[in-house]
C-alpha cells in the first residue's frame, strides 16, 4: 500500500459567490483558475502549488441558510499551511491590511494559528506547526 496521500482539493459551499468570490480573491491573491456551472452547482476554483484546489460551490437551492458553524457535523475548519511563525505574523498583517477580524496568533505546544472567518462564517485559519 502506498503511502497516504496529500489533500487533493477542497470544496466549500457558500450562499452568495459574488460576495465570496472577490473576498477569496483578495484573500489569496490570485483569479481563480476555474469558472463553470456544472448543472448542480456553480463552482469557482483556485489552484496553490501546482497540487491543491480550494473551490467555492454555490447551489441554486440550497437546503439551509444558516450561517456556518463548526459545532454541527461536518467540516470543523480549513488551515492553511505556514512554514514558520514569522509567515504567520506577514498574514495576520495581511488580514489587518484586509480588514478581516481574526484572532490573532495562538500559540500551543503543537504549533500556532490564527484564526479568522469568511463572509458565510467558515471557519479559516493559518497555522503552523511547532519547531
């Protein structure tokens, strides 16, 4: 068995693509690489480091309009990936410069994040392990 494998893609499901698109957009610093209407959804997708896709769905008939919460099954959070603690100071700037809220940076035995949320209230956060 070959060893497990790296995180392909994931996908986030939002109420209003206008509003999140732009808000990921600045956020990460680049266009997305993909735009369609797939008949059950429309999704908009970014690429990072030539393996990993973060997509946005939005369904025409969505079964809730309750705002995220992490409590309820399902996804708890998405973290990105620092690879010191110093990147993670550069992005608590970048989302003050952004003026998205956040927590700032945590510190634990395991490692450091900083946590912030998007405009459907997903959760989100930059973390890195402990050196």
């Amino acid at each position: 068995m070959a060893e497990f494998p790296t995180i392909s893609h994931v996908a986030l499901t939002v109420t209003d693509l206008s509003v999140s698109v732009p808000w990921y957009q600045q956020l990460f610093g680049s266009k997305p690489v993909l735009d369609e209407d797939t008949g059950p959804f429309r999704h908009v997708v970014w690429l990072f480091g030539g393996r990993t896709l973060v997509g946005l769905h939005q369904f025409p008939d969505p079964v809730s309009t309750e705002p995220f919460d992490p409590r309820r099954p399902g996804l708890d959070h998405l973290a990105f990936a620092c690879a010191n603690r110093d990147e993670l100071l550069q992005w608590q700037a970048r989302l003050n410069e952004l003026g998205v809220p956040n927590g700032g940076v945590v510190d634990a035995h395991f490692g450091s994040g900083l946590s912030f949320r998007d405009p459907d209230n997903i959760a989100l956060e930059f973390f890195v392990l402990a050196q």
